[in-house]
C-alpha cells in the first residue's frame, strides 16, 4: 500500500462480487447522483461527509464517485476517523462499463418548483453518453 493510504481499493467488477450487500457511499454531488447511480447507494457527497458521519453504518464502507478521485479523497477521511473503508476504481464510470446495474432518472427540462441545477447543460450531455454508451 503506498505511504499514507490505509484503505484498499477494489475494481468494479470486485465489488459486484459483494453487490448488493455491500455499504456503498456515492459522495458525487446530489445531481449526478439523481441523473445515475448504483441502486442501493446511499449518497452522501464529499464536501457533506465530515458532517454526515453518523449517517454511516458501522461496518466496511465501499465509497464510489464518478471516475476514482473524489472517493479516493473519501477513502481517505473516512480512514483518517477510523471507518474501515474501500475504494471503488473507476466509479461508477467503470461500474457501467463493467454492465452493472445502473438507475437513470432524465434531468426535467423545465424543473418547477425545484432549486436550479448547478449541473451545466454540458456535464449533463457527457453523462448522458457516458451512461448511454453502447458497450462492445
């Protein structure tokens, strides 16, 4: 393990081998979440987490994001409090790569009542052919 990380990383096709029973944290921001997850995933995102650690169960704690960085970040302060905790490489990006479940829920168009997206049209485009990719 190198210098500094106490938790370990695992693929996505390794955590489909323990899917669904595995606690898995989704600490994308609530939009991306809403737009794709991993059904199941309790979505906490990053910048929330220090504040929402009693939302967490006790027991190991599989954090997944949409590529690897900001669960790697996760990772990090959840070990750094004494969680034991595992990273998903790739994210959800390899997890639907891989054929893993996934849930779609579109973004509306013309939202009403609710707060403004904070997801630019662009990002929303990119997940769309991401999560909408034909695999081969």
């Amino acid at each position: 393990m190198p210098e500094g990380q106490a938790y370990r990383t695992v693929t996505a096709d390794e955590l489909a081998t323990m899917w669904p029973r595995a606690t898995l944290v989704d600490v994308r921001t609530r939009e991306e979440h809403a737009t794709a997850h991993v059904p199941g995933s309790l979505n906490i995102p990053l910048g929330e987490l220090p504040s929402r650690l009693a939302d967490l169960p006790n027991n190991t704690i599989h954090v997944l994001c949409g590529s690897g960085k900001r669960s790697s970040q996760a990772a990090r302060i959840l070990t750094d409090r004494g969680y034991q905790t595992v990273n998903v490489a790739g994210g959800i990006t390899e997890w639907n790569r891989a054929g893993h479940p996934v849930t779609y829920q579109p973004i509306p168009e013309n939202p009403s009542r609710q707060q403004p997206s904070h997801t630019p049209a662009s990002l929303r485009r990119l997940l769309h052919k991401l999560f909408h990719r034909k695999t081969t």
